[in-house]
C-alpha cells in the first residue's frame, strides 16, 4: 500500500506547473476568454508535444500508456491555472468513452488522431430535460439499411466547436429492453450536423448546442453495440467524473493559495485579516475540504485504473465531493477578499466560475450522492 | 499509487481475522457501550491481554519490549479489522496510544524496561493529566506545580476530564516546575503513580449521565526523580511527541469508528423505514438519502486522508495536516450523523438511553448526547482551526 505519487508523477507535476505559469498565465488566460473560439490552438499543440492529450491510452494506438492517476496530475494543475483547453472533452469524455468501448479496430482508427492533438473529440449526451442519467438521452435514431439517421437536438456539449467527432448517445429501444442506447461516432462535418455556441458563464470553458437534421451515420460507427451503449457510457462518464473532479481540486486549492496569501498580506484596523478568526478559520475550512477532494480523488483515480469493483461508487463519491468542495472554497475565496473579489479585474472569479462548471457537468452533488445511496442499496 | 495489501500485509490481515473468528464470539461486544462503566473495565482488561497473547497488541513497537517491530500499517490493519470485527476496545487507550509511543521515545532504557510490557498486557492502565480547570485549549498555561525537594517531586494541583483516571495505576502528568511567565519552556513531564499517598480522583459526571472522566486532585504527592520523562523544562516537547501520536493514530481510527457508526445508523434506517432501494425516495425520504450518502462520503474522506497521512509517516515525512484535519472532520462528521439518526427515529428520539421502548434501547440517544464532546475533547474545533491556519497555512497568530 502506498497512497502518493511516484517520483516520475511529482516530476511530471513540476514540468506541468512551470509550463502553465509560462503559458496560461491569467493575462493569456483573459485573452483566450475574450476570443471567439475560446482556443489556442499553439497552446493545444505544444500540451500533445509534452504527451498531456497521449497519457491514458494504449501505447499500440499511439498512448502513453499511463492511467488516470498521472492525468490527475496534469489536471489539478490545469485547474490551477483555469486553463481553456479541449483536453477533458477529448481525452475525458470521448476517449475514455472510446477507450472503455470502442472496437479494436475503432480504437486503432481515432485514438491515434487523439492522442497526438491533431483531432479533437467531445461527447454529446444531455438533452432538453437535463438530465444525467440513461433516462435523459431521449433522442432517436432510426436504422436505415446500413445506417442510422439522426434526427434531434443536444445540449452543453463541451468544446462542440472544436471538435472533429463527437460520440453522440441516442435512444435505439425502450428502456425496458437493456439500456436502449446507442452510441454513434459522428464526424462533425456530416451533412445536417449543425453547432451553435452558446455563452458560457465560465468563458475559459465553451459548449454549445449541436442540431442534429437527418444526419447519416454508417452503421459500423457504433460504439459498445446498439442498445448496449449506456453501459460503456457510463464508464467513460466515471473516468470523466476523476479527471473533472481532479481539475476542480487545482480550482479550490489555488483559490485556497490566494486566499491564504491576501489574508497574510491585507490589513484592517492595523493587523493582517488573517489574524482574525472569522478569516483564519474559513481558510481553515477550505484545507480541509481541498485535501479530503483531494484524497477521494486520487483514490477515484486508482479504483477506475485498476478498474476495481468499487471504481462507480468511488468516482461518483470523488465527483459529489469535489463539486460541493470547489464551490464553497471559491464562494468563501471572495469573502475573505472581500471587494476586490468581486471585481473583474481580480482573477477570482474564474476560478469562482470555473468551479461551478465543474460542479454541474456531468451531474453535481445532489446526482452523484443519490448514485453513491444507490450503490449501497439505501 | 496503490491501494492494495502487499502479500505479507494480506497475510497479515487473514491470520488477524481468522483469530477474531475464532475469539470474538465469547469476548462480548458492545462497541457502543460507555466507556467509563465499571462493568466493561475488567471485560475490556481481558480482552486486551488476550490480544497482546496473540501478539496484536502495539505491533508496531519494538520487540524487545513486547512488541512486533512491524509497521504502521499492520498497527493500521489491527485497528480496522479490530473495528470491523465489532471487537471490544482495548482498555489501555491512553497507554497504547499516548503513554507508550512517549515513553518509547523520550524514555530511558529503565522506564522502558519497566513501563512498556504492563501497557500492552494490560496489567497496569494508563490515564493522562493534561487539562486543567483553567487550561483547557490554553494547555501550556497548566499550574499543578512540581518542586523537587531532594529526590522527589513534590506535586499540588488539579487535573480534570481524566478518562480511566479511576482505575489508572499510572498517569502521564503534565507540571510547572518554572514560573509562569515562562509557558511553554517551565513545563515538565513526570510519570505518576497513582496509588501514592495525595492522589485524589472524584468522578466527573457528563451531561450523559455517565462519568468516563474524573477529576485528579494531587497534594503534595510524592513522585521519585527517576519517574521523569525527558528534562525538567521539556515538558512541552515531551507533550508534543504525546499529542502528535494522539493525532496520528485518530487519523485512523477515527474515520474506523465513523464507518462502524454509519453501518449501524443504515440499520437503524432499514428497521426505521424499510430499505427503499429504488432510488425514487421522495420528500423526506431523499433528504436522508443525500445526508446518509454525505456521510458515507465524508467517512470514505477520512479513510483517504488517513491513508496519505500514512504515506508520508511511511516515507519519512514529518507528519502532514490529515491529523488535525480527520480530527476536525470527525466531530462534525460524528455529530451529524448522531442528529441524523435522532432524526431517522422521529419521535422516539425523545427516549432516554435505558428506556425499554427506545430504538436499540436508547443507545442512539445516549450517543447523541456524547457526540457534543467531540469538537471539545482532544482539541477544540476552534483550536484545530487555529492550528491548521497557523501551522499549515503560515497565516499570522490570532492571539
């Protein structure tokens, strides 16, 4: 048993942090916010230089080799820096989703493209009735010869406007019959497939609603088998859920860092706020949750590398716990710098926004503990 | 990083478990019994020397006083398996836990000879004469005074909240042998017996009922010049290395005791409202649902914060934060599960601890009680806050 990084995972960390505080500086970050793509694509391709888009994949197809637990790594790190990044999209959502159903030979064909950044993936999910769950993928897709045709509307897909594919999750059956989900890969230049963005609260995070007018997707597309998608969804979802929730850790902790370092610094009636309880225990209370997001996290991490039986139960607990964390460290961040906090100017509130993406995408809290009640047959 | 036990490490944990099959049954359990009631002294006594028998006991300490010399993770595997077992808790906390890994490591070769076996067999228990009427969070501003006279000590004051000071033969007490003014460096650490003539202990009866402290009264108690442990003016130090392993292993067992509470409170539950198991709870329903998942979540938190701990005492680090943090989350997280399941009972929360009619016979309540000591005891929340504020995030002194 040892529950820390290896010495090439700490190693890892510092060349991450430095590259960051060079690249996505918050003067480059409010750059990127005010732009319309939201995207730097240099920035994208000197990450793939340094392997970040290559590390959970198999090394046949172009990966690392390396598991969620040295993303995890890289992702805190990115969270610290509130950097605007397709990563979680691409390696999150549609290639972990790729990775844990995908064909050999669907694997082979897109996971290469992945890992050296040169593609961009994204999953599409959630409809109008914002829903989490298999009960929210309503949209149907009709079987026409050797293809399916698609016909509907998604919504808050991540990076969309980047993406060149996006694995979009239809309903193919009632639910009674299996999950009744289908997974299909979609290349985003189909005809009929059409993306609007949409303004996101955090603008270092775009998504954008993606219309799909009788699209043809050729039947040798589907990932996990039709009507058995919902299953691999949901364990790409769960790596997901690690990699996320390992992002709002680098959110809470740095926000936690600037608190720490105002309250040592700022005085009123002659003595650094960080004097007065009222201050110093909020701080206090930030700690506690940073490190305990952290710990689940980790432990996420390695339960879904090692793909053990609990590995559900510990990414949704990570994810519910991660969530509530980020948002009160960041909302209690601007407390404790009171005005400045809430100007645009001070970078909080990118933090602030950050955290609240996070807490929300892919199911907050109140979803994720009813999985965890579920989990142990309350 | 690795979750999973090492081969020797399972072994390890399968022989434990194997033996508390084959012992518990006529050991009896009551994991959630008072821990100052007369009858459970002398049941918890035995149990523990059956424990040090089979070599459970302090297995982390070094053999040649009785121990195992293993690591800190076989003391962990006991206490978890130990926990999860439903196991009686062993009597001498305060030995195992403060008084022996003190005495380990500031004690002389005598002390040690003399002191560490009676911890673990349990022959001779231990209690702890920290606090005082008027220094509870303020420790160092403590005023039982010691004052050698020739080659004794001689001792005057008063300690209080003393769990086991009734049945204690030995105390770990904390004196001035300096002035006041000097604090921390006029502190001095000495080891007391506590049948020697001037040792007065009355019980402390809690809001519970129940009196698992007692008050200490010393006046001019004797204590020989060899019973010192560390140097006169060190106390402070000596405490330190005391508190520290008071912290490290809560950080442990703390978050096993939470686990064990949880699983009896899902229970509670099920015999409450019947297991819904669909999901769908409505209403009130689903609010106990997200509070009962919260709190599982909370004590999964502890267990990782305990284990990365752990990891760095492993790897030689100085002790990180998690101490002070699972300490600080326990007693929030034990309290609100002890209002939770009040909640769960309805109406019969309103029952004493006794009442036939009561739930589990009113033990919840009784614990419900209790759990308001545990942001007091073993450091305030307040001063857990402070600490981790000053200490760990380098914020400036609130006093």
């Amino acid at each position: 048993m040892d529950f820390g990084f290896s010495e090439e995972q700490d190693l890892l960390r510092g060349q991450a942090r430095d590259f960051l505080d060079k690249q996505s500086a918050p003067s480059a970050v409010r750059t990127l916010m005010a732009s319309e793509s939201g995207h730097d694509p240099a920035l994208w391709s000197r990450m793939a230089d340094l392997g970040w888009t290559a590390i959970p994949f198999p090394e046949q197809h172009g990966g690392l080799g390396l598991g969620m637990v040295d993303l995890t790594v890289v992702l805190e790190e990115m969270g610290r820096h509130v950097t605007p990044s397709p990563l979680l999209s691409s390696v999150g959502l549609a290639g972990m989703t790729l990775l844990q159903g995908g064909s050999e030979e669907q694997q082979a064909g897109w996971l290469p493209g992945l890992c050296d950044g040169s593609v961009i993936g994204t999953v599409a999910m959630v409809e109008q009735s914002g829903r989490w769950d298999a009960r929210g993928v309503q949209m149907p897709a009709s079987r026409k010869g050797d293809s399916y045709l698609l016909r509907g509307e998604k919504l808050y897909v991540t990076d969309a406007h980047l993406a060149d594919w996006m694995i979009v999750a239809v309903r193919t059956a009632a639910e009674e019959s299996g999950d009744g989900v289908t997974l299909l890969l979609v290349d985003t230049s189909s005809p009929g497939v059409s993306v609007r963005p949409v303004k996101s609260m955090d603008q270092t995070r775009r998504m954008a609603t993606v219309s799909f007018d009788d699209v043809e997707v050729p039947a040798d597309r589907v990932v996990g088998g039709e009507g058995r998608g919902w299953s691999v969804l949901r364990r790409g979802l769960d790596r997901t859920l690690v990699a996320i929730s390992a992002e709002l850790c680098g959110v809470a902790q740095r926000a936690m860092e600037m608190s720490v370092e105002y309250a040592k610094t700022r005085q009123q009636f002659g003595r650094p706020i960080g004097s007065y309880q009222a201050v110093s225990h909020k701080c206090a209370d930030m700690l506690v949750q940073v490190e305990s997001a952290k710990s689940l996290t980790y432990y996420a991490a390695w339960a879904v590398d090692e793909d053990v039986p609990e590995a559900p139960l510990a990414a949704a607990m990570a994810k519910a716990y991660a969530s509530d964390a980020a948002r009160s460290v960041t909302a209690n961040a601007i407390q404790v710098h009171g005005g400045i906090g809430f100007t645009w100017e001070h970078d909080m509130h990118l933090y602030f926004k950050r955290a609240k993406w996070g807490e929300t995408m892919l199911g907050d809290a109140v979803f994720h503990r009813e999985r965890v009640a579920q989990a142990l047959e309350l | 990083m690795d979750f999973s036990l090492t081969t020797e490490q399972a072994r390890f944990r399968d022989e434990l478990r194997a033996w508390l099959r084959d012992n518990l049954a006529d050991a009896q359990s009551a994991p959630m019994a008072a821990m100052g009631a007369e009858d459970g002294v002398e049941r918890r006594r035995s149990w523990q020397r059956r424990v040090y028998e089979a070599g459970y006991a302090g297995v982390a300490w070094p053999k040649e006083y009785g121990g195992r010399g293993l690591s800190l993770i076989e003391s962990m595997i006991v206490m978890e398996e130990m926990s999860k077992a439903k196991a009686p808790d062993m009597i001498n906390v305060i030995g195992l836990n403060m008084a022996g890994p003190t005495i380990i490591h500031h004690g002389t070769p005598a002390q040690k000879e003399r002191h560490l076996r009676g911890i673990l067999d349990a022959s001779e228990i231990w209690c702890q004469g920290f606090s005082e009427p008027n220094s509870g969070s303020d420790l160092a501003s403590l005023q039982t005074r010691a004052v050698l006279d020739g080659d004794d000590f001689v001792v005057n004051g008063q300690k209080v909240w003393t769990t086991l000071g009734h049945v204690a033969k030995w105390c770990i007490l904390l004196t001035r042998t300096g002035s006041a003014d000097e604090k921390h460096s006029g502190l001095t650490y000495l080891i007391v017996d506590m049948k020697s003539p001037g040792v007065e202990v009355k019980p402390l009866v809690q809001m519970t009922g129940d009196a698992e402290f007692n008050e200490i009264y010393f006046t001019d108690v004797r204590v020989p010049r060899e019973n010192l442990l560390g140097g006169v003016g060190e106390g402070w130090r000596v405490a330190m290395t005391t508190l520290m392993h008071e912290r490290a292993t809560l950080g442990v067992a703390l978050q096993v005791r939470s686990r064990i509470a949880f699983d009896e409170l899902i229970t509670l539950v099920r015999a409450a409202h019947g297991a819904s198991g669909d999901g769908e709870a409505e209403g009130e329903g689903a609010l106990v649902r997200q509070k009962l998942a919260q709190l599982y979540i909370d004590t999964e938190a502890m267990r990782c914060n305990g284990y990365r701990g752990l990891t760095r005492m492993l790897r030689g680090e100085t002790p990180g934060p998690e101490g002070s943090i699972n300490k600080l989350m326990w007693s929030e997280v034990n309290q609100r599960l002890m209002e939770t399941a009040l909640e769960v009972e309805g109406p019969a929360g309103m029952l004493a601890e006794g009442e036939p009619s009561a739930p589990d016979g009113g033990r919840w309540t009784y614990q419900f009680l209790r759990s308001r000591a545990n942001s007091i005891e073993g450091g305030t929340s307040e001063v857990l806050r402070n600490i981790l504020a000053e200490r760990v995030l380098g914020l400036p002194r609130s006093r």
